[in-house]
C-alpha cells in the first residue's frame, strides 16, 4: 500500500510536514552544497526538497512516477514536473548530475530495475541522494505519516541493494530521530529535540539518508556469435535470374556477408 502525491501534499502542508521539511531540507543541501552548472532531477515526490537547488542549478525536473502521480510544480512557474514511468525514465542516457530520490524506493515494485535505470540515465560522475524509512525507526511503525508506508530498509539492506545496481554508498544520515508524533511540543522546537535525539537514540532514527556514486566498469563489447545472427533478406530486382547456388557457396557468401557488417 502506498500514498499518492494527493496525500502528501496535505501531509507537506501539516504542521509535522512542515517540520518534516524542516529537519530534512539543510541535511540534503549538506550533501550538495555546489550544484553550479549540473542538471538535478528529483525522483518520486522530491518537490518539497528541490527548491534548494532550483536557483544554482542549470536545470531541475521533478520525475513522478506513473502509481504516485503528478503535482504541478513550481507553483507559480512554468511547470517542472512530469509523469513517468519508473522503468523507463525520459532521459537519454548520462542526462543527470544528481538524483534525489524522496518517497520513491521504499513504495517500488521494482527497487532493482528503478536503480538500474537510474544507473543509465546517471553521468559518469553522477551522485544519488536516497532517503527511505529505517526499519528499525519508530516512523516506520505509525502510518500517521507517509513513512509508515511501503518497506522500509535497514542500513544493510540498502548497502546491497545499491551494490547489486552498481552503485558505491558513500555518506550516510540519520534524520528524525524525534518521536512522528503531531504534538506542538515537538513541532515547535524540532531542532532541539533532534539534537537529544541524535545523542540519546540515534540508531532509531526515522529515515536513512545515503549518498552513493555511479560505478564505471571497462569491459570489452560483447559481440553476439555468428549463429545466431539472423539471415538479411537482400532484395533481387523483378525479372533478375537468380543463379542456383550449392551449399557451401550459399555457407561462404553469409560468411561473407557477416564479415562486412
């Protein structure tokens, strides 16, 4: 189960939402201090996130998938958002600098294939920021707020499955160590009740933030064998006689003709 962009909107514009984006939006920007002249996209729902580096970068997108769907975005700007489909993202290949990715691996069909196409459109430097819910966070638990939905990943968890999709992590965070509780105590003084719980519990945080590079391999082009290449049909013009041929001429002019490709 899983919520639409609907729903977080409304969570986004709650005051725990507020606070939510709070906390999370300096630790990104933290990754990412200089965006100058890269192309940043975010994936899932990343818009609350995003206009930190919407002003630095050359240009931004926000990618929603086809389950969760679209929400114009910027509000009072020609929009930046389009609806995709996770598998198959709208990107040539090595398009992006930086990837966010908010609200989208946990809820995934297909977390491996969603990687390994972010892996293609990814520059050969590129960098993704993945943040996802901690399995063993209180947040994960209550479904009081979008973390309590999809699955949610422990630290090794996530470390293979970002190396099975050709990805190093790199940095980690721990964000929201405070209780998802939608109490004015706790929202109005975030920043010091995340300090305490930083120092007091920090392996219960409620989301797991990792940045993790594109790994490049060298290999040698892999060429399909000349059996299994299929036979081209060469066009004969109408009327031509067409000389009878044995086996092993018919054998040595497909040789032939395989060589010249």
């Amino acid at each position: 189960m899983h919520l639409d962009a609907i729903d977080l909107r409304n969570f986004y514009a709650r005051r725990i939402g507020l606070m939510v984006r709070r906390l999370l939006r300096p630790r990104f920007r933290a990754f990412w201090p200089d965006v100058e002249g890269l192309r940043v996209f975010g994936l899932g729902y990343a818009s609350p996130y995003l206009a930190e580096f919407r002003t630095q970068a050359l240009c931004t997108g926000a990618l929603a998938p086809v389950r969760l769907g679209a929400l114009p975005w910027p509000e009072r700007a020609a929009s930046h958002t389009a609806l995709v489909d996770e598998t198959e993202l709208p990107l040539d290949d090595e398009a992006a600098d930086r990837i966010l990715l908010v609200h989208m691996l946990e809820w995934s069909e297909h977390p491996h294939a969603l990687l390994r196409e972010i892996w293609r459109v990814l520059a050969p430097n590129g960098r993704i920021l993945v943040a996802v819910p901690n399995r063993r966070g209180l947040w994960a638990r209550m479904d009081s707020t979008p973390f309590g939905y999809g699955s949610p990943f422990s630290r090794s968890q996530l470390t293979r499955l970002l190396k099975d999709a050709m990805f190093q992590p790199e940095s980690w965070h721990y964000v929201l160590h405070l209780p998802p509780f939608n109490w004015r105590l706790l929202t109005r003084w975030p920043d010091f009740w995340e300090r305490a719980g930083d120092l007091l519990w920090p392996a219960f945080s409620g989301v797991i933030v990792v940045e993790a590079t594109k790994q490049v391999y060298a290999g040698a082009l892999a060429r399909e064998p000349a059996r299994r290449m299929r036979r081209r049909v060469i066009p004969v013009p109408a009327g031509a006689v067409t000389p009878r041929l044995t086996r092993e001429q018919k054998d040595r002019l497909f040789a032939e003709e395989i060589l010249r490709r």
